[in-house]
C-alpha cells in the first residue's frame, strides 16, 4: 500500500515568508509526527497527533510554527515569517497507536527539504 | 525526562564483522519503547528493531538484535555479518507509554562505515 507522502520534497523561500508543509499519512494510522532535521544532525521532536487532537505541542520551536490536522488524515506545518534558521529538512512520520502500548513503529515519509534564502 | 545518548560520533566495521551500537537512555516512566531507525544517504528512514520496556527476550530482527539492559538503562543494537550496505546513520529513539504520551525522542545518530 501506499506509504507516508508529503509535498512539496523541496521548497525554497524568502526569509520573512511563510511556508505550508504536507504530510499523508498511511490510511488508518490514527498517530502523526513532525520532527526536524538539520544538516548532519539528529530528529528533533516537534508535535504529535493522535487523531486530530495534539496533546504535545511542546517540541514547537516558537510560536511561529503551528500544525493541524483534519479528519484524522492529512496534517499541514505551517511556518510564518520563515528564518534562516529554519532551514532543514522536516519529516513527517505515522504510527497505529493504540493507548497505553508504546511498541508501534512509525513509518516516515521522504521529507521536504525547506531553505530559507 | 526524556534523554536518549549515542556517543559515538562514527563508527568503522570491516564487511563481514560485527558491530555494535551504543544507545542509553533515560526514563522515569516503566512503560517505554525503544527503536532503533536506519538512515542512508538518500535521508529516508527505514526501522530496524524495536524493544519494549517489559520484554523479557532481547530483540532479533535478521541481522540485527538489540542488547537490552535495563538496569544500565542501555539498548544496544547490533549488526552481525556487516554488509557495504549497511554504511548509514542509526538512530536510537525511545518513545514512553505512559504519562509521556505518544513523544517520540532521539538520539544524535552514529554514522556506521562499512569498509570493503
């Protein structure tokens, strides 16, 4: 079956600018996950979705980044006033979860590859 | 809270040889999961092993299984029979079950290389 898709796989802004990242999460995954990665470094945690609701927000860099996600399905990052130091490439992952087990594995997508010029 | 450490940076392994890779981790929940993600050049990530808190058997997928020592707090994975396609960033990651919610954390990475 088709796995995690997000879109644009590169996107190239201007610093001031704000930016919309999508993710499709596998068809009956009821978890989603953002996560960040810079050059050479690891995934740092931004939110998570458990259906449409986000119990954790804290792992958002400033308030400039917020997510949603509708339907249970498909979540949009979006990125105001874009900085330099945005500049990475953002993962997007999804999980069946079911509660009080912590064993599903997620299943990522390619990634979009954002540079703040 | 969460913490998840690699401390090693890089790694050399000759084809054919085993290698192991360093994980700890540290956790106030007795519920938790603990992955370990495989990252090539390409930037995709592709799961390796998962281990749960209260598994009493160390994970084994193919190649791999995970050295799980819960009292040192240490999930260590291990690649027998090294393959020039192994060459790749690992990730440990660790995910509690409980009160933590679904927050997914990892560690720095270790680039494996793989030599011929």
């Amino acid at each position: 079956g088709a796995g995690v898709s997000q879109s644009p796989s590169n996107k190239v802004t201007e610093k001031g600018k704000d930016v919309e990242l999508r993710c499709d999460p596998i068809s009956g995954h009821t978890a989603l996950y953002w996560y960040r990665q810079s050059l050479g470094q690891g995934l740092e945690f931004l939110i998570y979705f458990q259906g449409n609701s986000a119990p954790d927000k804290s792992g958002l860099p400033s308030d400039r980044f917020s997510a949603e996600r509708t339907g249970g399905s498909v979540s949009t990052l979006t990125i105001q006033r874009t900085q330099q130091e945005d500049s990475a490439v953002y993962l997007c992952a999804s999980s069946l979860n079911l509660v009080g087990l912590a064993g599903y594995e997620q299943y990522f997508g390619p990634g979009t590859r954002l540079t703040v010029t | 809270a969460q913490k998840i450490t690699q401390t090693q940076p890089g790694m050399f392994v000759q084809e054919k040889e085993a290698v192991t890779l360093d994980c700890t981790y540290d956790t106030s929940d007795p519920s938790y999961g603990l992955f370990w993600y495989k990252q090539p050049s390409s930037g995709e990530m592709i799961f390796l092993i998962y281990q749960g808190s209260y598994d009493q058997q160390n994970a084994t997928e193919g190649r791999y299984s995970l050295n799980f020592q819960k009292a040192r707090k240490s999930a260590n994975l291990v690649i027998s029979a090294s393959q020039l396609g192994d060459s790749a960033m690992y990730f440990c990651a660790m995910r509690e079950g409980g009160t933590g919610g679904f927050k997914t954390i990892f560690g720095a990475g270790t680039r494996l290389f793989v030599k011929a």
